[in-house]
C-alpha cells in the first residue's frame, strides 16, 4: 500500500559536488535525467546541487550516485531537512504573531 502523498516526508539536501573541470558535463546530465536532483549553481570545479526526495536513504543514495560519476571528486552534505510534506503548505508563524506574555493580541 502506497502512502499518503500529504501524510509522507519530503527530505530537502544540498550537496557541494567537487569535481573536474572536464566532469561537467557528464554531472549535468545525470542531474537532468535524476527527477529529484536540481543543479543550482555550476562552477568549473565546484557546483551545488539541491535534491528533494522521500527519505534519507534516497538522499544517500543520489550522493553515491554523485560520487560515483567520473572525474567527481568528493560529494559533501551540506544541508539536510525533514518535515510532513502537508506541513509544507502550512503558513509559517512570525515573531509578530506572537504575542509576548502577558500582552494580550
């Protein structure tokens, strides 16, 4: 049985892909045909990649996949979120919404 799409995680990465120079092109490819990689910024032997996906292995397993790209030198983790994808949608609270205590709103 498939889960909920709403009632599932979404697990949000960012990766800093060291790689050389003539590795490009080869890296963009894969990130085009990998429905949840995103090439965010290119650089000649450093980009960022972002990825969204349902789970942490799945986030494990598009940074193998990364590594193993020839002429990629090193994949590292930079940033790594989990939360209920319907709470995605929810509004986000400011400061101003709270009211301190004691003061009413």
């Amino acid at each position: 049985m498939k889960p909920d799409d709403k009632t599932t995680d979404v697990h949000i990465a960012s990766f800093v892909v060291q790689h050389r120079a003539e590795a490009c092109a080869v890296m963009v490819a894969h990130i085009d045909a990998t429905d949840d990689l995103e090439l965010a910024l290119r650089g000649d032997i450093r980009s960022i990649v972002l990825c969204e996906c349902a789970d942490q292995y799945a986030v494990l397993d598009r940074i193998d996949s990364l590594r193993a790209l020839p002429g990629v030198l090193n994949v590292a983790l930079v940033y790594h979120h989990a939360e209920p994808r319907d709470a995605l949608d929810a509004p986000v609270q400011t400061a101003s919404d709270i009211a301190a205590p004691g003061v009413a709103p």
